[in-house]
C-alpha cells in the first residue's frame, strides 16, 4: 500500500508463495511490462490511475 504514486520498475518479475499478492495506492500506479504471479489472487487497486501495459498476471488456480 502506498500513499503516494507506486510505479513497479519495467521488467521486473514478482512471484509470491502465498494465496494473495495485492497493491494498492491513494495515488495512481504503472504497471509497465511486469510479471505477477500468485497462488490464488493477483489485484492492483488505485484511488486515481491505474496503467497496465504489457503485463502478466497470473495464478496457479490453488488458492483459497
């Protein structure tokens, strides 16, 4: 969670064990040519903008 504008670095590559990965900002967020991957649930929340280009995001289905 951020209160401020979150942008995830182009390229980069996140991959969480655990059933939920989120972000969230009051501000906006960029999500440019990245990779997300989760158990059960990937979610990216914004108060303001929200880019996505170019992006993965994935579960493996064996969540909750």
């Amino acid at each position: 969670m951020s209160i401020e504008a979150l942008s995830i670095d182009t390229g980069t590559s996140i991959s969480y064990a655990g059933d939920s990965l989120g972000f969230g900002s009051l501000e906006s967020i960029d999500v440019i040519n990245v990779d997300l991957h989760a158990e059960g649930e990937v979610s990216v929340r914004s108060l303001d903008t929200l880019v996505i280009n170019d992006s993965t995001m994935s579960t493996s289905g064996n969540g909750g």
